[in-house]
C-alpha cells in the first residue's frame, strides 16, 4: 500500500513582496495576451506561424524589465 504526504504552507509576504507578486502577475497576463494577439493576427495574415519570445516586447513596454524573465518565458 503506497502512502502519500502531504504538507501545507502559508506565506506571510511583506508588502514590497505583495507589490512584486502584483506585477509579476500582471505582467505575465500581459505578456501572454499579447504574445497571442500577435500570433492570431500574423496568421491572419500571411498564413504561418509567429516565434515571438518575450523578449521581443521589452523595448515597446520597458516596465517589463522589471520583473523575472523566467515568469514572462514561462507564460
């Protein structure tokens, strides 16, 4: 008979920790819909597929910089 575990945590984060979590979130979002949007539309278009990376978008919205790249790459 196999047993699992679990545990349970709570995170009691600061509010320049709660700030951070505001803007990695909301910054995904964008970059998520965004990321799409571009997609839809270039097939619309011309038929193929877009690669666009995230980074891509760092020089139109520099309030991007600000937050982990791994968060945006992950979206």
């Amino acid at each position: 008979m196999i047993v699992n575990k679990a545990y349970r945590y709570r995170i009691y984060p600061t509010t320049s920790q709660k700030m951070m979590f505001a803007k990695t979130f909301g910054c995904v979002r964008f970059i998520y819909n965004k990321m799409l949007s571009d997609r839809i539309d270039y097939y619309k278009e011309t038929g193929q597929k877009l690669n666009n990376t995230p980074a891509q978008y760092k020089e139109d919205f520099p309030w991007l910089k600000e937050v982990d790249s791994l968060a945006l790459a992950n979206a």
